[in-house]
C-alpha cells in the first residue's frame, strides 16, 4: 500500500503561500509541516508514504497516477473570514472509494479534536462535501482534499500554529489511512 501526501500551495510559498492568517502564519508552512509528519508516521506503521508539495497541480496527480499509488491526501488550511471555524473533507462528485477514505480521516480527526465544528455535507448520506477540485478529479487513485481549521480566523490561526495540534493531526491522518486499508 502506497500513499502520497500532498501539502497544499508551494514549497516555501514560492510563488503561492495559499492563505495567509491575520498574524502572518502561511497555510504552505502548515500544510507542509502536518504533511511532512503524516508521511513519517505512515512510515512508522509500515506504509509506504512520499511527501509532494508542488504549485503544479498537474505534476501531483501526474506523480500520483505514474508512481502507483493507492491512495492521495491533500492537506489545506480553510480561509474564509474571521470568525469562520471548523474543518471539512473533499471528495470528487458521487460515491466512491474516496468517500469511504475521506470518512476515515473525519472520524479519526473528529475523535481526536472533538471540540473542532465538523463542517459536513450530510445531503448524500456521509460527511464529506464534494466538488469537481482539480487533485480529486484527476487522480486514478481514491483522493480526499482535507481542510484543517480557518487560518483567516485569529484563534484557529494560533491553533494551527500550536505544534501538538500539528502533530496530533497528522496522527489522525495516518490512523485514517490505516483504517481506510485495514
Ligand atoms: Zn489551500
């Protein structure tokens, strides 16, 4: 089993930080430092696990479809505005094996940020909201696109700054690929 994890905008933010919060934090950094350690702990379960940032979304899925792998994870940071809160996941349209991967990793995040707002579309019967996103649609393997917290909004800003939130993230995201494979 193969999983690439993909943390969203470009390396070093360069030309594209993805979102900036009101304090500065950049969701390139943040995508970056939980993809980083979902990769390791998927190692550290005996998956194997390659890291991608990259401001082509062409090249990921391109890496993806020529690398075999069996599953994709985009990490992201929500924006909105300030005082938007919660996390969300993204499917591509209609059920799929990405919907069952993208349930694993809400369950596992929910359980483990309980006080975190599930933001869920529930219209199809399950947690995910779904959108014809380029990294969903264009991968051959299941995808999910997962949104951490709103870095537009000061108090989750500093929540995704904290380093055990980052940690404990990608913790959750890990056990959701090993649930989704088990
Ligand atoms: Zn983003």
């Amino acid at each position: 089993m193969k999983v690439l994890v993909n943390a969203g905008h470009a390396p070093n933010g360069n030309p594209d930080p993805g979102a900036v919060g009101p304090n500065g934090l950049r969701e390139c950094d943040v995508t970056c430092n939980v993809a980083h350690m979902t990769v390791d702990y998927l190692q550290v379960a005996g998956v194997e696990a390659d890291f991608i940032q990259s401001d082509s979304l062409e090249e990921i899925c391109e890496t993806a479809n020529a690398g075999g792998y069996d599953l994709l994870l985009s990490i992201h940071c929500n924006s909105f505005n300030e005082t938007a809160v919660g996390i969300e996941v993204w499917t591509s349209r209609g059920w799929t094996k990405a919907d069952i991967f993208a349930n694993k990793l809400m369950d596992q995040m929910h359980g483990t940020f309980p006080d975190q707002v599930v933001r869920a579309d529930w219209s199809d019967g399950d947690v995910d909201k779904e959108a014809g996103l380029y990294v969903l649609n264009y991968s051959d393997c299941p995808a999910a696109l997962f949104e951490l917290p709103f870095i537009s909004n000061p108090d989750q800003e500093a929540w995704l700054a904290n380093s055990d939130n980052q940690r404990e993230s990608a913790k959750a995201f890990a056990r959701g690929v090993t649930d989704y494979f088990a």
